[in-house]
C-alpha cells in the first residue's frame, strides 16, 4: 500500500465520513439510489455509530475517504462468541490495486479480535473475480448458496 493512506474505525462523531464513504458505495456498485436516494438524518447515522454491533471502517487519504467496509457483529447461541459478517467493502476506482482492501480486511481482523469475535465471513458475486481474489488470499473458501426471503 502506498504512504499516506489511513484506516479510521468510525465512531458517533464520523457522520460526515460515513456519509462520505456512502457516497463512494454508490458510486462503486454503480448504484446512487440506494446510497443517495434518501440519506438518513445525521441522529440516525450516528445512532447506528454507537451501537456496538455495528463496524464501519473507512479507508482516507488526506482526510478524503476513498474506501470502507461495514460489517455487522452477530451473536452466537450455540457457544458465548461472535462472528462478524463483512456486509458492503468498496474503493474508489482510483485509489483500486492499492492493498486499501485488504487493509480494510486487516483492521477489521484487529476490531474483531480486541472484541472477542472468533471469524469473520462476507460474499462475493460470481464474476467478481477480483473481489473473490482478494477473500481468498485472505481466508478460506466455502462454495454455499444464498437465498433472499421477500418480507412483503
């Protein structure tokens, strides 16, 4: 990774980077409306900063952010841990092949050991070959399947 490159773990009072690292999500999955559509009040996002369960992780560049991940703590029934789920990880087009993503990956592993979490999972689309690169020089291949269940 090249010099000048910073990884901040998001708190309560980062609502502007947070709302920053939404913009480079939108722009990364080629999808505005679900990231700039309708941006929660400021008190929502920071609210969702202070709960403990909830990680984001930003990747800056002189105080710009040009990458992040959120990833979200789930509670275990069958033994007192936790796992953590990597829900969206993303880098501005023009900061990519730069290690920011596997730095990402490498601050988070350290969030999650200092809170006990004992793995850390995330998905990757078929035909996203450099996504799936990056997890599998990082971690282990299961082949699963997902399903979405509508609610409505």
């Amino acid at each position: 990774m090249r010099p000048g490159y910073e990884f901040v773990t998001l708190t309560p009072s980062d609502v502007p980077l947070l709302k920053s690292l939404m913009r480079v999500f939108g722009d990364a999955f080629e999808d505005d409306e679900t990231y700039q559509g309708a941006v929660p009040a400021d008190g929502y996002l920071a609210s969702l900063l202070w709960r403990p369960h909830i990680i984001v992780i930003v990747a800056t560049l002189q105080e710009e952010v040009v990458g992040g991940l959120t990833a979200y703590v789930l509670d275990k029934f069958e033994r007192e841990r936790s796992e953590i789920y990597i829900y969206d990880l993303a880098v501005a087009a023009a900061h990519r092949r730069r290690g920011l993503a596997t730095g990402l990956i490498r601050t988070l592993i350290d969030v999650a050991r200092d809170r006990g979490a004992y793995v850390i999972f995330v998905q990757a689309d078929r035909g996203d070959d450099a996504a799936i690169a990056l997890y599998e020089s990082l971690g282990k291949r299961e082949d699963v399947h997902h399903f979405d269940v509508a609610v409505d």
